[in-house]
C-alpha cells in the first residue's frame, strides 16, 4: 500500500509520480541539497535526449526510403551532430559537477532495456504456437496428486475435481508425531462411493515425515511421480482456505502457497498447480 494511502486513506499521487519523486529526493541528497550542481545534469540529459531524438529519425528515414527522405535524413543528421558536439562539449566542461552520474547510468539503463529486449524475444520465441498441436501425440488424462492434511469438506471438494479430471488419482497425506490421521474407515469414505459412483477408487499414499516436514515429502513425491510417468502431465491439486478478514490469514498455515511456490520452481512444464478455494464464511 503506498503511503498517501495508509496515512490518508487516498492517493495523492499516482505511482509514477511517487517513483519520480523518490528519484528526485535521492539526486537531492546525492548532491547535498544544491540546486545548482543539477543544472549540469539536467543539460546533459537533455541534449542527449535531443541527440538520440534525431539519430532515431535518421534511422526511421533509412528505413522508410522514398522521394524526399534524402532531404529529411539530412536535416535530422544534421541535428544530431549539433546536439552531439554540444552534448560532448557540456560532458567534457561538468563532468566533476554532475554529468558524471548521465555518464554512468545511461549505458546501465541501455543495457539493461537491451537485454530486457532480449529476453522478451526470447520468450517471444518460446511459446510461438506450434503446428498440430491437439493431434500431435497422445491426449491422455493427467496423473493427478491431491496432498491432504486433515479429512473434511475441503479436502472432498479437492477430490471431487480431482475425479472430474482423471480416473489416476492419488491422495497424499504425510504421517508425523502429533499429526492428525485420516479416517481409518478409509474404504467405507471413498473407496466404496466412487465404486458407486462408477468411478475409480483414488490410491491412498502415506507418506512418513520423522521430522514433522509437510511440504518437502510431497514435493519428493511430485517429482517421483514425474519422473515414473514421462509421457503424462502431473496435476498437483491443493486445496486451501480463503479468509474473509485479511487478519485471519494469519491464524491459518500457508502450507499451500509454499507447496505452489516450490513446485513450480523444481518442477517441470509437465507438472500443472490446479488451486482448490474454499471460501470461509466465518
């Protein structure tokens, strides 16, 4: 929350405004307050702003061609040089008063936006959309992994989407000391009403944890079921609690978040994190 907001309940100016004037305290205190150390600095920015205005345009002019554009190239071209020579002469005469800090931050924000530029391209290329992608290969129905702590409504709406997705279902629960354990009528609660159902009973796999660790035990298990199923998709479904009071986040673990977190981070393209809300009332 920014803070017009939390000491006065609204903005008093938008976020950019509020980065600017953070950056322009910072250049106050740099230069200890004294205005006239930033005259430098702002006549090198603004020459060099008016040098790469006009490159841009000879460049646009290059690119463009046609009748005229000779005409044009040279007159922008012509006013890159004059703001040039004067951006090299200014740089030169205030280096010490200021126009060192242009010096060093222009080539570090350039190359920061060029290798961002990089990396967009490089994503760019990376989810291009491929050429039969629904008929290439076999369409067949994920691994899913449903990790259960306590058995109760929450943990059974998880379930229920789970049998929607897959008939391959594993119900993961870690055992500790202290730890409170499934219901030991485990056939009877689901086994027997998917049969019912017409519907494949989910695999019960208990998990032992010496050291009461939860979320490390699952993510070994994720991953194993990974590697044992190479051609198939993992879907890891984690159910979790939503508050209706921003305070009553703290009275429930986060067990899920870091669960997500941690998976996608160790995981693969081939394991999917399917999030199971339930919405508290109280």
């Amino acid at each position: 929350m920014p803070l017009a907001d939390f000491l006065f309940g609204r903005p008093l100016a938008s976020a950019e405004d509020q980065v600017l004037a953070v950056l322009a305290g910072m250049l106050l205190v740099i230069f200890g307050g004294i205005t006239d150390r930033l005259i430098p600095l702002f006549a090198v920015g603004a020459f060099m702003a008016f040098t790469l205005s006009q490159a841009g345009m000879v460049a646009h002019w290059k690119r463009v061609r046609g009748r005229g554009v000779a005409h044009s190239m040279a007159i922008n071209g012509l006013g890159a040089a004059a703001t040039g020579a004067t951006l090299a002469v200014v740089l030169a005469a205030k280096f010490a008063e200021g126009a060192w800090v242009v010096v060093v931050l222009a080539p570090a924000f350039i190359a920061a936006m060029t290798a961002i530029r990089r990396h967009y391209r490089r994503v760019e290329r990376e989810v291009a959309p491929r050429p039969d992608f629904i008929v290439k290969g076999t369409l067949t129905p994920p691994v899913v992994v449903v990790p259960v702590e306590t058995w109760n409504a929450v943990a059974q709406k998880a379930l229920r989407l789970a049998l929607t997705i897959s008939g391959d279902i594993e119900i993961v629960h870690v055992e500790y000391e202290g730890a409170p354990a499934l219901k030991s009528d485990w056939s009877r609660e689901i086994e027997e009403q998917a049969r019912a159902a017409g519907r494949p009973a989910p695999k019960l796999v208990r998990l032992r944890s010496p050291y009461r660790f939860v979320v490390h035990p699952i993510i070994q298990h994720v991953l194993g079921v990974e590697q044992q199923h190479p051609d198939r998709t993992v879907a890891v479904l984690i159910s979790e609690m939503v508050e209706r009071h921003w305070y009553h986040y703290f009275l429930h673990n986060q067990r899920g978040e870091l669960l997500s977190a941690l998976l996608l981070v160790r995981g693969d393209r081939r394991i999917v994190i399917v999030n199971v809300p339930w919405y508290l009332d109280a």
